[in-house]
C-alpha cells in the first residue's frame, strides 16, 4: 500500500510539472457610447470595442 501510494504520487508530481498555463493577453476596450478606454483580459460585452493589444499585464502598457 505504501509503495502504490509514494508512486501515484509520483506520478502526479510528474504529470503537474509538465502542466504549464500561460498568462491570459489583456486588451485595450473602448467604450461605443462614451468613448472611454479600459484594459481588460476578456470581452466586456456589447457596445465595446478591442482598441489595442494584445498586452502582457493588466495596465494594458508596454514594458
């Protein structure tokens, strides 16, 4: 029992290491109905539009 234990362990310990998630890209939205700007990694909803990006941090600058 002990021995199965310490090698799915193991095995889970190999299979997370190999597991990577990328940082999600921030994008510049305008507002359709005031014109005002906001940063943001997903779609605000209607009446916005993607102004620029892709960015890699949420103050939509660049580095």
């Amino acid at each position: 029992m002990n021995k199965r234990l310490l090698l799915s362990l193991f095995a889970a310990l190999c299979i997370s290491l190999s597991l990577s998630a990328a940082p999600a890209p921030f994008y510049q939205w305008q507002s359709l109905a005031t014109g005002r700007f906001m940063c943001s990694a997903n779609n605000p909803g209607e009446g916005w539009v993607r102004h620029s990006g892709p960015y890699n941090n949420a103050g939509c600058r660049d580095y």
